[in-house]
C-alpha cells in the first residue's frame, strides 16, 4: 500500500503541481472584499483546470496552482489558501441550492458564501515529497444514498467521494475492489450524473456507476484488459444526452459504453498511433490517447482535450482535431465548459482561456 501511495502522490504532483499550504487549520476565513485588489485580465499563469458560471452570471476559473478567480464581467478577484482554501489546485466549481459557491481541491472541499471561504475537510496525503504533511479533521463516513440536489467531490487519494446532502459533507467509501494493476488506486479523477438516476465515478483504477441502490463496477477485469499491453488509467468521465458513458484515459485513450457494449473509440477510430506505448508517454499529433476532460455541448457534440494533441470534436459522424493552428497558444486543454449562452470555454494548460467561434478559437484572457 506504501507503494501505491508514493506512486500516486507523485502523479498529483507531476501532472498538477501541489502548492505549500499557508492556510490555518481554522475553519473558516472572512473576506474584505473591498480590500482586495482588482484587475482586468487573469492573471493565472498555471493551466485552467476548471470553469464555472455561478446563477449571477460570474464566471469562476480554478487553475492548478494559483487557487481560483471570479469575473463579474469587468474585474477579476483572487481567492488562495491565504483567504482560506484547502488548497490552491481547484479541481471543479459547483453552486448550491443556496447560491454558495464549492470548491473541490486537491486537498479537500472548500466553500464560499459572498462573505467567507469555509473548509469542510483536510484530505490527508501523508508526508508528500518536500515531507509537508496534512492533517485535518475530516467529515465521516456514512452510508450510500443519494438524492438530486446532491454535491459529489473528489477525496484526494481516498477510495471514495464526499456528498453533501444540503445539509451536512460526508464520506462514502467505494465497496472493496482489488486492483489489478499495482499502480492505481480507486481514488476518484472524475464525475458524472447520468440518465436512470445514475452517477459515475471515474478512478485511475476504474468506474463505479450508482443508482441509489447497486453499484455497476467497470474495471480491467470485467474489461478483459491486459495490463501490460493497455492498462487503464482514467482521467476523466461524461455521460451524453443519449446515455453513452465516455471513459478517458491517460494512455488507451476514450473508451466508449453503449448500452452493454463497450468499445475502444479511439481505436475504432484510428487515433492511436500504430507505435504508442498506451501509457503515459508522450503521444504524436493526431492522436486521441491522452484524455484529461469530456464535455458535451448544447448541440449534442462531443468534445475532448487530449494532453499531447489538442482539442477533439466528435458530431456523431467526424472527428475534427484542433490545434495552435486554430489560434490556440498551446495544445493541452485541462477544461470545457459550456455557459448559459450556449458559448464554449476552453481552459488551457498554460494558463489562457478561449472562447470557440465555430470555426476557431478566440483569447479571452
């Protein structure tokens, strides 16, 4: 287990940069927001590894080092572990029935009400690499149920995730798997909520879909995968409009699930390339192998960002890959989103945001 825990903490920390925390222990920090300073563009310089627009119309950007940014459409303002955040990798944003902003961090679960960040847990990593070490008091574990208004989080490297229920954050364990490659634990890269009254939870190991009263389990076992030759290794997960369920991989690229079928879409498609090692090597371009966010558009596209080979949008018929060459300054996108209007947001790996025209893509900040 020792193993798998330093193999993991170092993947977290090479791929999205963990921060020394100079936050307090305390729960809560109140914000002087008229205080705090404002300028006109982002000032973010790590990638973008989430975007949200909150029921005002703000939008929020969560980077991987930086904490995270709120625009109201004229400035920017700047939350960090120093105003209270668990950490200042942001993982994804939600908003509440209340009108509170959440925040899921590489360290835990944060929120914010318009007057202060509250901290709701302190994942606890161990001693990482620099022996900083994080200990906090964390939410317990209760039983599996789920309702609508449920908020689903990321627990570090915990085999399970956090639910808040609207009223209280508790953790929930994932029933016991082995896993059948030594280096991946069932700690969750991904969330999706889907059709039937399911949820998916994507981890490096496998998927655990719930209903409310049974799991479905996707794994390299009940996949028949060999893991020497095409281990999984998920980063993300998204179920469409039509209910297909799309597995993201670092390495084997999309898998796809339809119904009971369940396919390997970059193979079929030919976006592996014919000398890749399926692993976490550096892929060439026109390739589909490293999956680090789904998103579906109001239109039904479906659209991919790929570590090494730019955005992918796939309209039930094509494939259309897009690069530097579509006005991009870099070719990692870290997050999609979709805001009220209907336009599409990319979050890039070198800190830029762009919006898509239809035909290409415009800097934003």
């Amino acid at each position: 287990m020792k193993n798998k825990l330093n193999y993991l903490i170092l993947i977290l920390t090479l791929n999205f940069s963990c921060v020394e925390k100079k936050s307090t222990d305390g729960e809560s920090n109140k914000l002087e927001l008229e205080a705090t300073s404002k300028e006109d563009t982002l000032k973010f310089t790590s990638g973008i590894r989430s975007i949200f627009q909150d029921s005002k119309g703000n939008y929020w950007f969560g980077s991987l080092k930086e904490g995270v940014a709120v625009y109201n459409g004229k400035s920017f303002r700047y939350f960090t572990v120093n105003d209270g955040l668990t950490d200042n990798q942001i993982n994804s944003i939600q908003e509440d029935k209340k009108g509170i902003i959440w925040f899921n961090t590489l360290q835990g679960v944060s929120s914010y009400d318009g007057t202060k960040i509250v901290n709701h847990t302190k994942a606890n990593l161990g001693k990482s690499q620099n022996n900083f070490s994080v200990q906090g008091n964390e939410p317990l574990q209760d039983q599996w149920m789920k309702s609508d208004n449920d908020l689903w989080f990321e627990a570090g490297i915990k085999e399970g995730v956090y639910r808040f229920d609207g009223h209280k954050l508790s953790f929930l364990a994932f029933p016991p798997q082995k896993a059948i490659n030594p280096n991946n634990l069932f700690s969750v890269t991904g969330i999706s909520k889907g059709k039937n009254n399911m949820i998916w939870f994507g981890t490096y190991a496998g998927v655990f879909g719930y209903n409310g009263k049974e799991f479905k389990i996707i794994n390299d076992e009940t996949l028949g995968l060999d893991i020497e030759v095409e281990p999984l290794h998920i980063r993300s997960i998204l179920e469409d409009s039509k209910g297909r369920l799309w597995i993201g991989n670092n390495g084997i690229g999309v898998l796809l699930k339809e119904g009971d079928s369940i396919i390997n879409f970059s193979d079929k498609n030919k976006l592996i390339h014919p000398t890749s090692g399926r692993k976490g090597n550096k892929s060439l371009p026109g390739t589909l192998e490293h999956v680090f966010t789904i998103a579906e558009d109001s239109k039904g596209n479906i659209w991919f960002g790929d570590r090494d080979a730019g955005i992918w949008k796939y309209d039930g018929v094509k494939m259309i890959n897009y690069t530097k060459k579509h006005g991009l300054t870099n070719d990692n996108a870290l997050s999609i989103f979709e805001d009220v209007k209907g336009e599409l947001w990319f979050g890039m790996e070198d800190g830029k945001v762009y919006k898509f025209n239809g035909n290409t893509f415009e800097r934003q900040f």
